[in-house]
C-alpha cells in the first residue's frame, strides 16, 4: 500500500540490505541534538581549546567580538554534567569576559573594567581553602581579586595562594554549580571560605520542538523533570515516575500490576474517542503507541506501556510541553500535549563508570473485609430462603475458613541494575549503557515482568562545520500477566467471592476444584492460566548538522521506531475444569521511519536585537501487520503450543499503512531581554484523513515581557526575575480513530448471490472527515525572589476542542448502521497550575521544597443529535464493566458534563417494610424507570498536587514525595458485587448489617437469590449512588534516606563518589475510600470508563535498598 500524501515514497516493501544504505548515507549528512548538560575536565589550556570542547558536546558556535581575542588564554575547567550555561559563565568571568547566547551562537565580549589606579605591585600573599557547605574541599575554584586581573584556581585539596595589592582587597571566588562569593581580606592571610550550592539558573537550557531556549526567553507553558528525579524508583514506565512532579499533568497508576500501562494526561481529556495520550518524542524520534485491544490483547484488560520500553536511568531530562505555542510545531500530534525525551550523552575526558542498582520487596498491606465460612452460609441460605427456593444441602459451614486474600497476596521481590560508560577524546564522545529490571507481582502464580535494555549513543565531529552521531536503543520486555478482565477468570474477583469454606488444595496436593458449585479456585488460575507479552522495541536515529554559514545551520536526520509484540495466551485443561485447553497467539509489528530536515539561522544583529529562525520538513511513515490464531487440544498440557493444537479457528492477517508529511517553521525575537515574541507554524498531510481535508494548519503566537529588566526595576533587589507569558495557537489531533483510514467506506464479505462472492459496504465514507482541532490560550507568570530561594511560576489556561470524530449513528432507512467517522461535538478544558520551588535554608544543614498544584475542570459543550430513534438524544453511555450484573449503563457523555460521570439512580435508603432499595422517582411519574437516572459525580478530580522535600547534612540526605487528589468519585464496582447477595459469591461484611425482620433500619437492603424476583424490576444493586465514593486521597509515594560516603574513604578504590540509600515506597495512604485503592481502576481506552474499580489490583508498598558508584 502505498503513502496517500503526495510527495512521499514507501520503503517499507524494501529489503533490510536498502534500508541499512540509507541509514550508511544518511549517517554523512548534517544533524544536530544539543546537549544541555557538559563535562569538562582540562587543566592549562587554551581558550579556545574550552570553546572547542564545549562545541563539539553541545553544538553551539562562538564568535568573538572586539579588536582582540584571548583565545590563547590559559585555563582549566573542571564539571561533571553541568549545565551549559552555568559553565560557561564561571568560565569566562574569570577572564573578565561576558556572552550572550542567540540560538546556537555565543557571543563573546570584554566586560568593562575600571580604570587603573597606579597602585604598587602586589604586597601580600593570601592564603587558604574553600569547601562546600558539607565541608567537602573543592578543586578547581578560581580566585579573582577583585577590579584588577590577578588570579589563581585551588588545587585538589581545595587549597590557594594568591597576591593581593592591601589588606583591603576582596577576592572573587567561583565556580561551577555554586555560587559566587566576595570574601574581604581585612588584614587576614589564612581564609577559610565556603561556597554554597547555586539554585537553578535562568540562563540554564531548555529543550522544546527541534531546539533548545535558554529558560529566561521561554515563553510558552513548559515543564522540565531531570532525570535524576526520575531514576532509583521502583516503576517500570516513565509515566509512572512522572507522577506529582509537574503541574498540568495527571498521572493514575492504573494498577499495581507490574508492566501496567498508566493513565496519563496533560490539561484534561481532550477527544472522547480519540487519543487522549501525549505525544512521546525520545531524542528526536517519535515514539509509536503499542498496540490497543484490536491489536490482540484481548480479554485482560491491560494495555501494554509504550514508556515501558524507556529506561530512567538513560534520561537526561523530560520536558512537558503544554500550551499550544509549545506544542504546534509537532503539529496534528499536539493536541494532547508532548513530551520530550533527552537522553545522556558522552563528554570530553576519560571514561567514566557508573553502577546503580536496587533490590526490595513489594507487597500489599490491606485485605477487605468478607465474611467467613459461618457467616457466608447464613447469608446464603437466608437469600434462598427470601427467594422462595430450596436450600443447597452442599453448602455446609466446615470450619476451614479459608482467608482467599491471603492466598492470592505474596511478598515480591524487585531488583534493577544499571551500568553506563560515558566519556570522550579529540573529536568522539560516547554513552553506552545496560539495564535489567526483574519485578514480580504481588500476586502468586506466573505474574512477573522483567526488561532488559541497552543504549548507544555516539557523536563524532568530523570537522569544525561537520557533526554526526548516532542514538540508538534496544528492549526486550517479557510481562507475564493477570487476567484483569472483567470476565471469570480475574483472579483477585474470585479471590474476594469464593467459599471460605473450601480449600485451596485437595489432600493429595492437587487444586480443589467445584465447577458445578459456581466457584474456581483462584490459586488454580493464578498458577495455570498463562497471558504473556514479549515486546522487542528497537529506536533509534543517525543525524548531523553542518554549518554552512556563521549562524546557519542545516540538520538532517533519519530515525525509525521498530515494536514488535508476541501475545501467547494458554488456558490449561484444569482452568477450563477439564474439557479442552484452549490458547491464543498473535504477533503485531509495527516499522516507522521518519526523516526530518532543518534550516537554523541566527543573525548577529546591531543594537539589542535578536532574532532566531528555523524551517523545517518531515515525513514519516508506519507499517503494520497483525498475525494471529486460537486454537483448542483434548490432549495433555504438556504441548502448551498452538502449533500442537487439534484443532485451530480464528485466523488474523490484519495489515495498514499510514503516513504524514509536514512542513514547519519558528521565529523567535528579543528585544533588548525585555520584550519576546514567538510564532510557530505547522502544516501536516495526513493519509488517513479524505481527499478534501488531507492537509490541516496549525499556527500559534506566544509574547513575553521580561518585567525584571525594565529600568523602573533596577534598584529593587527584592525580585531575580518577573516575566509574564501569554499564548494562543491551534494543535491538532489524529491519534486512536479506530481505523488508519476512517474516511473510508468499509465491505464486508459473504454477500453471495446464488454461486458467486458478493461483499457489501458496511459503513459509508465521509471525504471530509478531518483532524480533531485544539484551540488553547495560556496566560502566565515566573517570579523569583529573595536571592532566588523561592521560584514560582503559575499557568491559566483554555482548551476548545472542535470536530470531535464520533461513529455517528445513522437512520435505519439509509441501509447503514452508522459512519465510519465524523466530526462533530465540542469539549472544554479550563484550569491553573501552580509550581512553587524554594531553598528554605542554606548552609551545612539544607532545606528545599518542590511543590505544585494543578486544577482542572473538563466538559463537554456540544454532541451531536442522534437521528436513530435513541430517546436518550445527544446522550452516549456505556455499560458497567461485567455488566453481566446490569444491563443498565455506568457512565454518560452528556452536554454540560465533565468526562467520565457516573450515570445512575440515587438511593433514598431501604424500606423498612420490604427490605427492598428505594430510588428516587426523579421525573416524578410514580414509577421507577431509566429515565429517573441521574448525573451521580465524575471521576475528574478537582485538584491534583505534589510536595517534595529534601533535607541534607554532612552526607546525609532525607526526601520523601507526598501526591494527592482530592474531589474524584470512585465507582465501586467491587463492593457492588460483594454486596450483591444474590448468588454463590461471598459478600462484604457490611452485609452483616443487612435488612432482616429483626433489623429493619438500616442502609443494606435484604439478601435475595437471583434478584430481582419479578421479573422486569429493579435489582437492590443497580447502578447508584450506593456505589459512588469519595476517591480523594494522599499517599507518601516516597521517603528516602541516604547516605553520600566521604570521598577520602573511596579514595583507595579509585572510587569518584558513591551513595548508598533505602527506601519505601507507597508508605501509607490516607483515604475514606473502602476499597483496595482509590487510585486504581480498571484499565480501557475507553473515557466512559474512567474511576470503575472492579477487582482491580492495587499498587504495591515497596521497600528498596540501593547503591549508586560513580568511578
């Protein structure tokens, strides 16, 4: 199938020998990544020698400007992954120089210096030592008595001698990650100096679409994570580590079932059928979304994380691109917001180790309460007894009492190790690193994911204009998974509904097993029901920059995205109660490439202007095959294989292609660093959209006034930096349409006319089906104040999405069911953000605070009208879960509502006199019907946030993470079912205090058999307010204490630094919500299941002890 947009060929029917020609010829033409980080170690250098280092990591170019160059100024310079900016500064104030970065362009200049005053030759020599506040010695600091040129570095003990004109001079001591300190003379030869640790800097570097800004001139919504923040974490996804540690974005561990995908969004829902996940760009290539239940997953109710194949420890940073004048130059992929992936890369100098690792247990410390073997009898016999039927002489309280929670919970280890080797010499740097993770899960039998990785990453300088380098990463994960479904075979449901009174093993040690009693032993099908993912994810690209003049540049690159994914399901003999075994294997593939080319130029202009341009062009293409088969065997267990199959049925061969092919471009202007000015736009053509809407615009502006350096502002010292932003622009979104060529009319065959093959259309086209379009205004402000010890920066936004793509339902009369896609509908997100990041004390005893809070509000504000006779008109719901239970819906899409609202009846208590529930007649007709069903809360919380503190003291050092969410409603699907007390199942022990004759008050209605009894009536367990609970929460998601070990004790080692820690994690939580865990709920890609908690496994409380060595 060949690429629909014009212009762009197919590779992907060319053989592996074509493609690795043009990763050969591609590797020699210009790219550029630029690091934001360096590591620089050099001693008695020239000047020039440093710039070139620092180009050769970074990318950036520098250009003197004056009659004369210090080039061969001698210096030494020594940093380890330090940030750009803050190096460069302490580098060239010790030579009296200054800089200003346009893009990639430093500009050097000489600082004024005073005039000279005549004064004698030096007459004193100072002498002493600088530590940091924990008493460590610092090698390597540079000394600058103060107006005159004079100056020196300390040694590797910290250690000084300078001369200095008088007792009255005043000496200038920097260095890097620290801030610089005067220090009088006043008559003193020996000093003893501390410097104390710099907070972030403005000039520091943040990366965004297809470049880096220097954070002062930003002025669209971003945030950034390090990557240190990230790794030592017991997750296997990078969304899970993102959890609380930036506003704007939600992040709900869906379960505690390892490898499990996480629920993630940036500013709310924005599509109510589409993708609703962010784009995942990692090093410039963008990642693909692995498969959805279509693809194969089928019956478990878990989707595999794409972040599952990234490991933290390779990250160097992630920035959150939220608002549109971020995220429009990606485009039709923005909608949802993006985020960025830097990976680590080499530096100059000698290679250098590091080992990380941790080792732990997880398990899970809370049990709901059920009732045991004499109270689940009673309760049985009672609802058959209410029901009007005979007693099931089987059911017999044994005494056994078996505790089925306890039986299915285990302690699970977990460990990680990492190792990576980063270094550089001449014109090469590398990073190469390995990874393994092995977790198993908290629940017994096969449960278990493991991830091995590795990564490369290679820069080679050619020439002084020529830079090429290589990334490349490799994974293999094999997740061996529950049955999550919300079919019978979810182990922790029938965990909670079996008989106490059975056992879990028969006398000769096999499993008991009772089919005909309406129970399956739990632990059986934990051991013997196999559900297992291997996914093999190879990313990478080749890229290059050339500078053709000074201030142009062009970058090429060439990236590729292959997945791979083996479902093998396999139900044993003994999980299908003896009749045949069944299985299921399928394999998906997914190969896409993507080329990007790119012109930057930054002018060197007069004055206090500055101005920054790219242009760009990019297309990529994906190809996709899905292959699959079920099969069943009488035989033995022993051949777990399809192949080995008696008999096999259900045969897939799915396959797609898709394409796009953009054109963007960026201006950027400062005025005098007081007055930015931003405007990004994007054009993409897209194969899966009809001929009439193929290609969609997507523009934005964004403005920034930097109040901190108007003139009115000089003399206050209260304020380090105001700024005020403000955006608009349009972001579109194409993602999880259901189909890689919805505008198309679909056929189906088996539509036979006596002897001949007929096929008929099932859903008609629509040409002018198109993007999902985002319009969003950010509104913002960045303050600093007091020294920089507090930084605060808060964001008010809107987002409008138009052309929402439904599967419109159509009238009978036009012989179609309903479209393959249209846009219609409209849904709004509205909310702020509050980051506040403080150093509340400095000194030998350190203090500081991360905190943000993120509020809001979604709803949806127009849906189409249906024109299929549903009396329900713009109303869409879905049914429960399970929904073997009810027939009645769980959740609405409905006008004037957020996303994700429960749908039900509201509960008026129980009749005292019947023992039956009592709802309320809404519409007041004097019966009980759907139409008195109501809006009953939202899974939408109001307010999410996140509080870090660190503490540190002579080595020691003591975090913990606290994240919350307060105002979501949690439907409580398990408690539905284990108050029920309608069949076998076990109950809930609030059904102690059911309604009997003897107990009429009360708010749990009576036990009954197969209720309802009247056959068209109400059950007591309908969809109700019964079931919705408060799921507000706030958990500690992590406290760690560890240790740094002095670096004279490593010193025999030949140890740089090592750090040893412990640490838990899911320490506690506090909540009124009476299930397993508020937080998780059962995993779908669908929005109108949101907040459904049935059965779902709850995230694990984890004990780690770690180790970090750097050497």
């Amino acid at each position: 199938m060949k690429f629909l947009a014009s212009g762009l060929l197919s590779v992907t029917k060319r053989g592996p020998a074509k493609l690795l020609w043009i990763l050969l010829i591609i590797v020699l033409l210009p790219v550029c990544a630029a690091a934001q980080n360096v590591t620089v170690s050099v001693k008695n250098v020239p000047l020039e020698k440093v710039f070139a280092v620092l180009k050769q990591q970074t990318g950036y170019s520098f250009i003197w400007r004056g009659q004369t160059t210090p080039a061969m100024n001698k210096v030494s310079l020594e940093c380890t992954n330090e940030p750009f900016t803050r190096v460069l500064g302490t580098l060239l104030d010790r030579l009296s120089l200054q800089y200003e970065i346009t893009d990639k362009i430093v500009v050097v200049t000489k600082k004024e210096t005073p005039a000279t005053t005549g004064k004698e030759p030096p007459t004193m020599t100072i002498t002493g030592q600088i530590s940091d506040e924990k008493g460590g010695t610092l090698p390597g600091v540079t000394i600058r008595v103060k107006g005159t040129a004079s100056g020196a570095t300390t040694d590797a003990q910290g250690r000084f001698s300078i001369n200095v004109p008088g007792e009255n001079s005043v000496l200038v001591c920097s260095y890097v990650g620290f801030e610089q300190r005067e220090v009088a003379v006043a008559g003193q030869q020996t000093l003893h100096i501390t410097l104390k640790l710099q907070s972030a800097s403005l000039n520091d570097l943040v990366v965004v679409g297809y470049g880096t800004q220097q954070k002062k001139n930003v002025t669209s919504s971003i945030s950034s994570v390090k990557g240190n923040e990230l790794a030592g974490v017991a997750v296997t996804s990078l969304d899970a580590a993102l959890q609380g540690k930036a506003a704007g974005i939600q992040v709900v561990q869906n379960s505690g079932a390892p490898g499990d995908e996480t629920y993630i969004r940036i500013r709310g829902n924005g599509s109510l059928f589409g993708e609703n996940r962010p784009l995942y760009v990692i090093d410039g290539v963008p990642m693909s979304n692995l498969p959805a239940a279509q693809y194969g997953i089928s019956g478990d109710g878990q989707r595999i994380a794409t972040t599952n194949n990234i490991n933290p420890n390779d990250i160097q940073s992630v920035e959150i691109l939220k608002d549109a004048a971020a995220a429009a130059i990606y485009g039709s992929r923005g909608a949802n917001g993006v985020i960025l992936i830097t990976t680590k890369r080499g530096a100059e100098g000698k290679s250098r180790f590091n080992f990380s690792m941790y080792t732990g247990v997880a398990d899970i410390p809370k049990r709901l309460p059920v009732l045991n073997g004499e109270q689940f009898v009673t309760l049985f016999k009672e609802s058959r007894a209410n029901a009007g039927m005979p007693d099931d002489p089987a059911i017999v309280n044994t005494g056994r009492n078996t505790n089925w929670q306890d039986a299915i919970f285990r302690s699970a280890p977990v460990s990680n190790y990492n190792l990576s080797i980063s270094g550089g010499s001449g014109k090469t740097s590398h990073y190469v690193s390995l990874g393994y993770l092995d977790q198993t899960g908290t629940i017994v039998g096969l449960q278990h994911f493991k991830r091995y990785n590795g990564r490369v990453n290679f820069d080679f300088a050619a020439t002084d204009k020529l830079k090429i380098g290589v990334n490349l990463t490799g994974v293999r994960s094999i997740n061996n998974r529950m049955d999550n479904s919300f079919s019978g075979q979810s182990v922790l449901a029938l965990a909670l509904i079996e008989n106490p009174n059975d056992p879990i093993y028969n006398p000769n040690g096999t499993y008991y097993t009772d089919p005909g009693r309406h129970w399956t032993n739990p632990v059986m099908i934990a051991n013997n029901l196999r559900f297992q993912s291997i996914v093999n994810s190879y990313i990478g690209n080749v890229f290059g920059e050339y500078s053709i003049l000074p201030g142009l540049k062009f970058k090429t690159s060439f990236g590729f995205d292959n997945q791979q994914v083996t479902d093998d399901r396999y139900q044993s003999k003994l999980v299908n109660n003896g009749s045949a075994a069944s299985g299921f294997v399928s394999v998906f593939t997914q190969f896409l490439w993507v080329n990007e080319n790119t012109f930057s130029y930054t002018p060197v202009l007069k004055g206090r202007h500055k101005l920054t341009a790219l242009l760009g062009q990019s297309a990529q293409q994906a190809s996709v095959r899905r292959i699959g088969v079920s099969g069943n065997t009488n035989s033995t267990d022993i051949i777990q294989a399809v192949t080995g199959f008696t008999s096999l049925s259900s045969p897939i061969d799915y396959r797609s292609q898709w394409g796009l092919v953009s054109y963007f471009g960026r201006i950027s202007y400062n005025y005098d660093d007081r007055y930015l000015l931003e405007g990004v736009a994007r054009t993409d053509g897209s194969s899966r959209f009809g001929a009439n809407k193929k290609y969609g615009f997507f523009p934005s502006i964004s403005a920034g006034w930097r109040i901190i350096n108007e003139n009115f502002m000089k003399q206050q010292r209260f304020f380090n930096d105001l700024k005020i932003r403000a955006s608009i622009g349009v972001t579109g979104n194409n993602e999880g349409l259901g189909s890689d060529f919805p505008s198309l009319a679909t056929y189906s065959t088996g539509y036979n006319y006596g002897t001949e093959a007929g096929i008929a259309a099932t859903s008609l086209s629509n040409v002018d089906l198109s993007w999902e379009a985002t319009t969003a205004t950010n509104l913002g402000l960045d303050v600093s104040f007091l020294n920089s010890r507090i930084n605060v920066t808060i964001d008010a936004y809107r987002k409008l999405t138009n052309r929402l793509i439904f599967k419109l339902d159509l009238p009978y009369t036009s012989g179609f069911a309903r479209t393959n896609g249209a846009n219609i509908g409209q849904l709004l997100n509205k909310g702020l953000e509050i980051s506040v990041n403080t150093d509340n004390i400095r000194g030998a005893f350190t203090w500081s605070t991360n905190f943000n809070l993120y509020f809001n509000r979604n709803k949806i504000t127009s849906l189409p009208e249906t024109v299929a006779g549903d009396p329900s008109s713009s109303d869409f719901t879905e049914s429960l879960p399970g929904s073997f239970y009810t027939s009645q819906p769980t959740s609405i899409f409905r006008v004037g509502e957020p996303v994700g609202s429960f749908f039900g009846y509201r509960n008026k208590g129980v009749d005292p006199a019947t023992g039956n529930m009592i709802y309320d007649d809404i519409n007041k007709d004097g019966k009980i019907t759907a139409a008195d069903r109501v809006i009953l809360g939202t899974a939408q919380p109001d307010f999410t946030g996140g509080l870090t503190n660190t503490f540190g003291y002579k080595g020691v050092d003591l975090s913990f993470f606290l994240y919350w969410s307060y105002g979501n409603k949690v439907y409580n699907q398990t408690r539905s079912m284990l108050e029920r007390m309608s069949s076998y199942n076990n109950g809930d022990a609030k059904t102690l205090n059911r309604w009997t004759p003897q107990n009429t008050i009360t708010d749990v209605p009576r036990a009954v058999f197969n209720d309802p009894t009247v056959p068209g009536s109400l059950t007591n367990g309908e969809v109700s307010q019964r079931f919705v609970e408060d799921g507000s929460f706030i958990r500690m998601k992590n406290i760690t204490l560890g240790y740094t070990i002095p670096s004279s004790t490593l010193k025999k080692a030949r140890i740089s630094s090592a750090r040893v820690y412990v640490s838990a994690q899911n320490l506690f939580l506090i909540t009124n919500y009476s299930g397993l865990d508020p937080e998780s709920q059962n995993q779908s890609v669908k929005n109108s299941q949101l907040g459904i908690d049935w059965a779902v496994q709850p995230q694990a409380r984890t004990f780690l002890v770690g180790l970090n060595v750097n050497f």
